[in-house]
C-alpha cells in the first residue's frame, strides 16, 4: 500500500497484520480521488473509520489543508500516527481513538469532504451518514463518500444532501453524496 499521488507520492505505508483491517485497494482509492480531485486542494477532511490512514494521508499528499482521522482501536490510531510520521502530515492532522458515534455525537468540527469506508459487515457506514446528516458537520456543498461492497444498498436522500452517482469498481462501489 503506498500513496498513489502529490507530495508524498511513492511512500510506502504501514499495514495492519491480521484481517481486522481491510485497505482501500490502489485501483479504487485512485478513482476516489479522481472523482473528488477539484474538490479537494484546501479542504478539512474527516477519515472516520481511519484504519492505516491511507485515504486520509492520500487526501492531504493532493492538497487537503488538514485531516481528522477516527478509530476505534488503538493498533490502528497507532498505524496511522506511524504513517503520518513516515509521510511528514503530523502537523496536518490530529488522530482521535474512538468509537464513530461517540466522535460524531461530540464533534463541534466542520469538513468540506467526509470519507467513510467501515467494515463492510456492519451497519456502521448507514449509521454514519445518517448521524453526519443529523448533527451537519459537512460545510455547505461539501461532500461524503462512502465505500460499500456490491449489493449493500444505501438511501437515496438524507435531507438537505443530494446522491451523485455510485462508481462501480469490480465488487466496491463508490456512492458520493453532496451537501446543498
């Protein structure tokens, strides 16, 4: 796993051992950001199910001003604060070991991109946006994107948020949602 594009294009990134973790892989991550690249120099970006910190770390190496990244398990809030070593965005970024819920019923921030990619087996990405849209941490037209595997279906509409379209990739799909 390494960073795909911009300033720290090339860098190798720490991974998890074991299975409870299971990174973005290249191909769609690549994508992620080609879809969202005009929207995301200078931006506060949350990675809410932070895991290694790639697609937050991917983020800021594109242009994003400064990045939050939440998880629930220590191992994986250390990884990411290793990799954000190896990538120089310490100074970029806080790191928040918590559950996502007890985060977002706490969170006083605003973002302008919220990136969501839980485990797939949960209700934890329906949870999510449903709790992002109820507490309005998303900065007008900003954007969530969410990662789900084919055949997990998401809501069409949360009020005042409208669905784009999904990117199918293989057995991923990407659904973005835009704040209006």
């Amino acid at each position: 796993m390494r960073v795909i594009a911009g300033t720290a294009k090339g860098i190798k990134l720490n991974t998890p051992e074991g299975m409870l973790t299971r990174p973005t892989t290249d191909r769609v991550k690549e994508a992620l950001f080609s879809i969202i690249q005009f929207d995301l120099p200078g931006t506060r970006v949350l990675d809410l199910f932070g895991g290694t910190g790639q697609l937050g770390i991917e983020a800021l190496s594109r242009g994003a001003s400064s990045a939050v990244f939440v998880d629930s398990r220590r191992e994986a809030c250390q990884l990411i604060r290793a990799n954000l070593k190896k990538t120089h965005f310490e100074a970029q970024s806080t790191v928040i070991q918590s559950d996502y819920l007890d985060y977002l019923n706490r969170c006083r921030d605003s973002f302008q991109i919220i990136l969501l990619d839980p485990p797939y087996a949960e209700v934890f990405l329906e949870n999510a946006i449903k709790k992002i849209t109820e507490i309005d941490i998303l900065q007008s037209g900003g954007i969530i994107v969410a990662e789900r595997p084919l055949g997990k279906e998401l809501p069409w509409e949360f009020q005042g948020y409208s669905r784009s379209r999904d990117y199918q990739y293989g057995k991923i799909i990407l659904t973005l949602y835009r704040k209006q």
